[in-house]
C-alpha cells in the first residue's frame, strides 16, 4: 500500500480524475481519497513510481508520502 500527497487536488472531479488515472495503472488498485488532507492512498501491485506517474499523467504533482 502506497500513500500519495497530492498538494494540487482541490474537489470531487480532481479526486475522481486521480482514480481513473491510478485505475487506469492498475485496473484492480484499490484507492481511497481523502480530498480535505489531500492524501490518495492505493492498494496495488505495481511499484509506487508506475502509479506516481499515472497520477502525473493525469496533470497532478503528487508525492510519495512517507
């Protein structure tokens, strides 16, 4: 499990837009977004760089929290 700070998610169509993105990665992740704290959390197989770029992709500066 992955935990993700994303500075620039403000609302529901970033929060949604950032789950097709980190679903798009990994059809079978599981995401849970807390929009408030701006933390995505993601449950996958794949590294945590492949889902980070995803989310970059997506046109979102996320950061791989600790």
């Amino acid at each position: 499990m992955y935990n993700f700070t994303v500075a620039d998610m403000t609302c529901g169509h970033c929060a949604s837009t950032i789950e097709k993105a980190v679903k798009s990665a990994d059809p079978a992740a599981g995401v849970s977004i807390d929009i408030s704290a701006r933390k995505v959390q993601v449950e996958t197989t794949r590294s945590a760089q492949e889902i980070a770029d995803a989310i970059n992709s997506a046109g979102y500066s996320s950061t791989i929290a600790a």
